[in-house]
C-alpha cells in the first residue's frame, strides 16, 4: 500500500545526498527482482521527491514499469517519473485514464482505501507521500 497524507519528504542534508547517490542505481538495477518490485518502485519514488536529479539518471530503467500489469508498479513508475519531469507524454495520457484500483495508506486517518492509478496521478496526489 502506498502511503498518503504525510509531509512531503525533505532533504536531510549531505549524508541522506550521499545515499541517495549509493543507493538509487541499486534500487533501479532491482527493479523487477522479485520480490522487491513494489519496494523498489515505492523507494525510487521517495528518491525522486528529494533528489528529482539522481532518478533523471536512471528513467531508463523505469520506462518498461509504466506497462507492468501491477497497478502498483505502473503508478508508482508514473509518481517517481513526474517528480523528475521525466514522464513520457504518451505514457501520461493512458495512465492518467488507468482505472485499475490500488491500495493505499493514509497516515492522517490510519485506513486503507482503493483508489486508482489515475487518481494517484492527479496534482493534489503526487505531493503527498
């Protein structure tokens, strides 16, 4: 479940930069491991919110997940790409119209809710973890 309602993620300085620059090329090289998909999908998200520049070197690698039939993968590929205004025109347009229901967590209510891929795709939905 993806999580919703909480602050925005915020830099923490030149160590959080420093593992972020580790981490992400494992992350991206992880992501059709299983079973770490939606783990490294959700992670490289959170990566894209606090350093959109270190993801903007591995779109690649996200591109083929915008196609996964995960509704979880598919959104969360999409949420990590727009965050570094990476995300393909072509693949916006279908995604923004993918009904394919996914769970997610509020950490302001406490409750999972279904939503869909396109919602989670809205403005208001990309800014909140």
């Amino acid at each position: 479940a993806m999580l919703v309602g909480a602050k925005r993620a915020q830099p923490g300085g030149r160590r959080t930069a420093s593992l972020i620059d580790e981490f992400t090329p494992i992350l991206a090289s992880s992501l059709q491991a299983e079973p770490f998909e939606i783990g490294t999908h959700w992670a490289l998200w959170r990566i894209a919110q606090l350093q959109p520049d270190a993801l903007r070197r591995h779109v690649h690698a996200l591109i083929p997940s915008l196609t996964d039939a995960d509704p979880f993968v598919r959104a969360h590929a999409a949420l990590a790409l727009l965050e570094a205004n990476s995300l393909p025109p072509v693949s916006r347009a279908a995604l923004t119209a993918d009904a394919a229901p996914v769970t997610v967590y509020d950490a302001g209510t406490g409750a999972l809710s279904t939503t869909s891929v396109a919602h989670l795709l809205e403005p208001a939905s990309t800014t909140s973890p």
